[in-house]
C-alpha cells in the first residue's frame, strides 16, 4: 500500500491525454481517479472532454450540471462553484456538457486562452481544501481544450491501446508534450504510457507491448490493463469499475496503476 497523501501543498496535476479515440482515456481517467482516492488522496477529476462522458461515468446526469468547465474557462465561474459531489470520499468532479465544445470558438480571441485552466486551477489552490491530485480528462484531439490542460498539468499519462494504429496517436501525442513544453510549459513531462485493452492471448497486443516498451523503456508502467467487460459495464451504471466490481481483473489493475503513479511522484521528488 502507498503512503498516503504524498504531495507537497500544492496538488500534482495530471493530465490523461491522446489524440486518438477509443483508447481507454476516460476509463482511465475515471478509475485512477477513483484508485488514488481509494488510498488516501485527495482528488479533483476535472471533465474537459464536451462529451462529457467522465461525468456521466461518475453517475452525475447532465441535466444536474448547471455550473461545468466550460464556465470556469469562460471566466464566469470560480472552480469551486462547479464541483459535483461524486459520492466518492476523497473524489470531488468539475463536470462537463456540451457548452464546452463552444469555448474552442469563443477562447479564440480572448486574453491568455492557452492559460484558463491553470489561472482557474491557481485561484482554486488559494482558497480551496487541500488537494493532492487533480486529473484531468482531456478530449481526444489536439485543440484549444488540449493545451489548456498541458499548459496547466505537471505530468501527462497516456493510455495506449494495444493495437496497431495506437502506435501512430503515440507519435502524436509525444510530438505535442515536445512543443508545449518549449513554448508554454516548460515544467511539461511524461509520467508514464499505460498500456490499455491488453489481451495476452492476442499476439498483436504482445507486439505492441513490445514495441513500446523497447521504445520508451522505463516511462512505461509496469501495470497493464486488460480487456474487460466489467470495465466496459460500469459507465452505464453511473460508477466507476472500482465500485462497479472491485475484484474484477481491470480494476484491480488500476489500483496498481495509483501505486505506481504515487511511488513515481515520490521518486521524482527525491531526485529533484
């Protein structure tokens, strides 16, 4: 088991990014939120896919979102207004609709569009309860919405599907960290690529594990997570897999992930 509540004051920002669809990115998003909560911290999930499908994987119906992201990016809300209670103890959510998809168009012109997110995230950490994580669940593509959260995000985690035409949205993907890193963000790094929809018995996922794993070596995790119906159920009864089944194979596989997530924040600090 982890320590708990291993952080500084100021919360890890994480944000579970690729630009390609179907990957496993909200599921992702959803559970380790869940996991890290699970041992001990303090977490905010921050939906900013116009989707909105994290919000709805926690059980929050759109019709109750009445404050979401797209307002606190818009400026006419703080962050604290827009937070949904998950029912999760240590797990609150910045819910999204689909308003949001509208900001691409409306931040366009605006003073420090790139910024939003992390001008909300600042004026949330001054007045806010202590928070040891925020994750955030990006959309899947590269627009305006992307590098609001890269430019606000310490770390990026990026699930990767085990088939072949993953492989070309990595190559996207670790493109983008590059040029926000040197041109908005220069604390910007990977935390790690989580292999997602892992099936041993299929020889294509087993090459693409090998691929990547010879690739990019040690930044990615040790954990898996396989291909499971259980995961794939859960979003329709408003939970996430960990509450869904506990003992399924893909939830206990995210709960490994936290503890690698956690014990990669820690090493990190003490090499800095």
């Amino acid at each position: 088991m982890p320590e708990q509540n291993f952080s500084t004051k100021r919360p890890r920002i994480l944000a579970v990014a690729n630009q390609k669809g179907g990957v496993g990115k909200t599921t992702t998003a959803i559970n380790l939120s869940t996991a890290l909560a699970a041992v001990g911290e303090s977490v905010l999930l921050v939906d900013l896919d116009p989707q909105g499908n994290a919000s709805t994987g926690l059980g929050i119906p759109s019709a109750t979102r009445a404050i979401t992201t797209y307002d606190v990016l818009m400026g006419e809300y703080r962050l604290e207004a827009a937070l949904a209670d998950t029912g999760i103890p240590g797990l609150a959510l910045a819910p999204a609709g689909v308003d949001l998809a509208g900001a691409e168009v409306e931040l366009i012109n605006a003073e420090r569009r790139h910024h939003r997110l992390a001008d909300a995230f600042a004026e949330y950490q001054r007045t806010a309860p202590q928070v040891t994580y925020i994750v955030i669940d990006c959309p899947p593509s590269l627009s305006l919405l992307t590098i609001n959260a890269l430019a606000a995000a310490d770390a990026v985690v990026i699930p990767l599907q085990c088939e072949f035409f993953a492989l070309e949205g990595l190559t996207q993907i670790l493109r983008t960290i590059d040029t926000v890193r040197a041109r908005i963000n220069n604390r910007l790094e990977l935390q790690g690529v989580i292999l997602t929809m892992h099936d041993k018995r299929n020889n294509l996922s087993m090459q693409v594990e090998e691929d990547v794993r010879a690739h990019l070596k040690d930044k990615v995790y040790k954990t898996v997570i396989p291909r499971n119906v259980r995961i794939s159920e859960a979003p329709s009864h408003g939970k996430p897999a960990l509450l869904y089944d506990l003992k399924c194979s893909g939830s206990q596989a995210y709960i490994r992930l936290a503890s690698e997530v956690i014990q990669r924040e820690r090493d990190s600090r003490k090499a800095a």
